[in-house]
C-alpha cells in the first residue's frame, strides 16, 4: 500500500483534508498527516517510509531529498514552487509538480483588494482617487493575470500585459492589451500587479530601471515573490517618487526599514495570504491528491516541473 505524507506546517482547511483523504481512500492508498508541526526535524522524521508527498509553502530540499528513501513524487499544492528543490528531486528520481490555476482566483483578488486599498488611501477619511479609466499592467499573463484582468474590466480600468510566453492574439482575445515590451508595460501603467515565478532571468529585474518609468501615482502589488524585487531599487523609488505605493504579499527583507519610514506609502500583509481562502485550500488539495493517484496509476506527469 502506498503512503502519501500530507505535510503542512500551515494547514489545510478541514473540508480540504477531509477531501484529500478520500481521494487516497479510493486509491486504496494510506494518508499519513503531519500538520501545524513546528520544527522542520518534525518533516525529516515523517518522510523516510512514504511514497508520495503533499505540501503547500513546506521547504523539500536536499536534505528532506535525501531522508525521503521511498519517494517518488511531492505535489506543492500551489502555482510557486520554489521551495522544492526541483533539481536535486530530478537526480533523485523524484517528480516535482504543482498545481497551477487552483489558487489563481484567490491570489487575483487580493491583488485587486490591495489595489482599492491603495486608492482610497488605507480606507482613511483622506481623499483617494477611483480605479475606473486608471491603466493596470499585468506582468505574466498566467492563471491569475487572466482572473486578475476579468476583475479589472469590471471595474472599467484599461488593461495592458506582458508575457514573452503567450501569444498576444490571446492576452488581446480577453479584451487586454498586449505590450511588446517589459519597459512598455512599466512605463504606461499607474498600477503594475507582479505575478512573475522567481528564476535565475527574474530574480531582482524588478528595478530602478522599469519602476522609474512609472506615471505619475505609481502603486506596484507583489503577489509574487520577493527575490523578484531589487531591494535597492525600491528603497530609492520610495526615496526619489513621493508619489510612490508599494503593497506586498511577501515578507521583503527590506519590510522593516520601509515600514518605519514609508508607512504612509506601503503596506504588507501580516503572512503570505494570497492563497489563504477555503476555496483556494480545497480547490488545491485536491488537485494535489488527483495527481499523484494520476502518476501512480497512470503515470501522468502533466504538471511535472522537473
């Protein structure tokens, strides 16, 4: 009988476990959890005798690799998977997935709620200005830009995006415009709502360079990831532009000194939330407990990343 190790040191919803286990059930496989655990030693000891893992922002990487002796694929129930260390899982023989769409909606409608925040000056009494007619950038047309910019259209905003890896007769079918460049993007839109994987091309270009082109009132969301940002660049953005907004979902290095000093003009959230919706955690789950009955059974790699 296979083993699949739920670990999640920020749990699953209960409808989302509870679906996950019966999925396995069906399988005929067995769902060991290792939940809200505190110390990664916790991980190491639960991963030796099992088959497959799940996980959401749980770090796999050389050493958990290497304890796993049975392992044959982890799931990240998420888009991001940066926290498995995907190359040593291929020299291990180990699949790497993940689950992209099944967060998007969520993630989109932060980004969209971060942006009326933004606007309306921190919901304060002080004057904010409406979305309507504004221009928003998408930067990566993936699942969530697409969520993202159906939301946007509702509120009447002129939407631009830029992904070198989708056609542009497809962004523009959505009723999006699709700019040729990344400099474009940046230098066109009030509002830039990062949705970029953190690579070895994409790690800190989000610089003084392209925010510095930005128009007057520039609000820049990070959904993302936060090796996506040059820290420098946005230290001095908020140095050098008054005008300046930066909202973030990640835990910037920098969050401290610009919290302190720019606390008019930035916000973070308290955790990584952009996923954190029941939807999200069961749509997610499931699809994560899917796969790799899928792999097993079928030996469908279809969301492989390594």
């Amino acid at each position: 009988m296979k083993k699949i190790l739920l670990a999640t040191e920020k749990a699953f919803v209960k409808e989302a476990v509870e679906k996950i286990a019966a999925i396995v059930k069906e399988a005929n496989y067995e769902l060991i959890k290792l939940e809200n655990y505190k110390d990664p030693k916790d991980l190491l000891a639960a991963v030796p005798a099992v088959d497959a893992i799940i996980i959401r922002s749980d770090i796999v990487n050389k050493e958990v690799l290497d304890a796993a002796k049975n392992l044959k694929i982890v799931v990240r129930a998420g888009a991001g998977y940066d926290n498995i260390d995907t190359k040593y899982a291929a020299e291990k023989k180990v699949v790497a997935m993940n689950t992209p769409g099944q967060n998007s909606n969520a993630v989109a409608e932060l980004a969209f709620g971060m942006m009326l925040y933004a606007a309306r000056t921190w919901f304060t009494p002080k004057s904010g200005t409406e979305l309507r007619g504004k221009k928003l950038g998408i930067h990566a047309y993936g699942f969530v830009g697409r969520s993202l910019a159906a939301i946007a259209k509702g509120f009447g905003m002129e939407i631009y995006a830029y992904d070198p890896f989708v056609d542009a007769a497809v962004i523009e079918k959505d009723g999006v415009k699709a700019v040729k460049s990344v400099e474009e993007l940046y230098g066109t839109c009030q509002y830039v709502s990062l949705h970029i994987p953190a690579t070895e091309k994409t790690k800190k270009s989000i610089n003084h360079a392209l925010l510095s082109k930005m128009p007057k009132g520039a609000v820049l969301i990070n959904t993302a990831r936060k090796e996506v940002i040059d820290e420098t660049s946005l230290l001095k953005m908020f140095e050098e532009r008054p005008d300046f907004k930066y909202l973030s979902d990640v835990e910037d290095t920098v969050k401290e000194q610009v919290v302190e000093k720019y606390k008019d003009r930035a916000f973070f959230t308290p955790k990584k939330m952009g996923a954190q919706t029941e939807e999200a955690n069961i749509n997610a789950g499931i699809a994560a407990a899917r796969q790799i009955v899928n792999f097993f059974e079928k030996g469908d790699l279809t969301f492989k990343v390594n």
